[in-house]
C-alpha cells in the first residue's frame, strides 16, 4: 500500500522516483517461492472450486423442487378459478383475451439476471414459459385498470389508477435456464407502497399454492 500511495501521489514531489523505487522493500525483500505460489493459488482454486460446487447443488435442489410442485397435483394456480386449474382452464381464459393479445405471437425472451432471489417482486416456476404467460396476462388484466402486452417480448405494462393509489410497473418474464423462469415485477412510476400491494395482490392470484388437506384425513 505504501508503493501503491507513493506511485500514485498526485503532487510530483512526493511521488516516488525510479531510484526509490528499485530500493523499496517491496521489490527488494523476500519473494515466495514456486513452491509457496502454487500452494498459494492451489488454495485460492480450492476455495472457488468449493463454492462453485455448493452453488450448483443449491440450485439443482432449488430446480428439482420446483418441478416437483408444477408436476404434483398438491399444486395448481389459485386465483383465476379454485385450485387445481388445468392446462385446458388457462386456455379458455387466455382465448377471451385474443382481441387484445396475440399469444402466438413470436416472442424474444431476456435471460435472467440473479441479484438474488427477491420475494417480493419475483416468483420462480417450472411451468411450460407459455402457459405462465398467459396466466399472467390474465391475472394482470383483472388487477390493473389498463395492460398492455408486447408483441416481442413476455412482458405486460400495468397501469393501476384507483381511488386509493396510482402506479405504474412491468412484468417481465426472464429465462433462469432450460427448466425454469421467473415472473419480475418493476416498478416505473407512481407510489412505491401501492406498487407492492398491487404486486401482492397479483402474486396471490397466480403463485403455486399448497392444496389444503381434507378434514377427513
């Protein structure tokens, strides 16, 4: 740090020259062997090695349960109609919207960026990335006052103009990999509490819900 400060000094006077240089201790003091390197970065390798791995594992588990719960039927889509809705249900639904959106429509789809998993405003899923979004656009169109879908990528604008609040976001759907995807609400304008509670109230219609066990049992 000390020949990093030095070489660095904005004032030329304090900045070291080429003779204080070659006498510093830095490069005149002891330097580690090959021997110490590659023990060094063997180490350094080790560390990266583990993590990556550990990292790989979360997610193949992560993957795994998720395809558990969209192949089970303990799980459906809850909102649109009561649990258990099939891929045949979704359809009718998404085939009133056809004036409006164009769901053969070819669209491009954004690779996902992980920031983290942000339970607020994403939700990851195993299901087939076309029935996703029409449960999507479904579900935004009976929140929001106003949507508008994009012709080229699975995205939805909502606008929300009700007497309690006002706002504006997107939902975008991103590709995690071949298996999975994730639904991301953005924010784009207006008050940040009602943006969440819209968020919210969308999320619960369309998010993975356990089915209730019989009383009987």
């Amino acid at each position: 740090m000390d020949l990093f400060n030095k070489l660095c000094a904005y004032d030329p006077d304090q900045r070291i020259s080429i003779e204080e240089l070659a006498e510093h201790p830095w490069l005149k003091g002891k330097t580690a062997s090959d021997k110490e390197k590659d023990a060094f970065f063997k180490q350094i390798k080790e560390a990266v090695d583990s993590r990556i791995e550990t990292e790989r594992e979360e997610k193949k588990k992560a993957k795994e349960q998720a395809a558990q719960m969209a192949q089970s039927q303990e799980y459906a889509f809850k909102g649109i109609k009561p649990f258990n809705r099939s891929e045949e249900s979704i359809n009718e639904d998404a085939k009133l919207m056809e004036s409006i959106v164009d769901f053969s429509s070819k669209r491009n789809i954004r690779e996902h960026i992980d920031q983290g998993f942000k339970a607020l405003t994403e939700i990851k899923s195993a299901l087939p990335l076309d029935m996703v979004f029409k449960v999507v656009c479904v579900v935004a169109s009976k929140v929001a006052s106003e949507i508008e879908v994009s012709k080229d990528e699975y995205k939805v604008n909502c606008k929300i103009n009700k007497d309690e609040g006002k706002c504006r976001f997107k939902i975008m759907i991103t590709k995690i990999d071949d298996e999975l995807v994730c639904v991301e609400f953005k924010k784009t304008e207006g008050d940040t509490m009602f943006f969440y509670r819209y968020v919210d109230d969308i999320k619960k219609q369309i998010i993975f819900e356990e089915k209730e066990q019989k009383s009987s049992k």
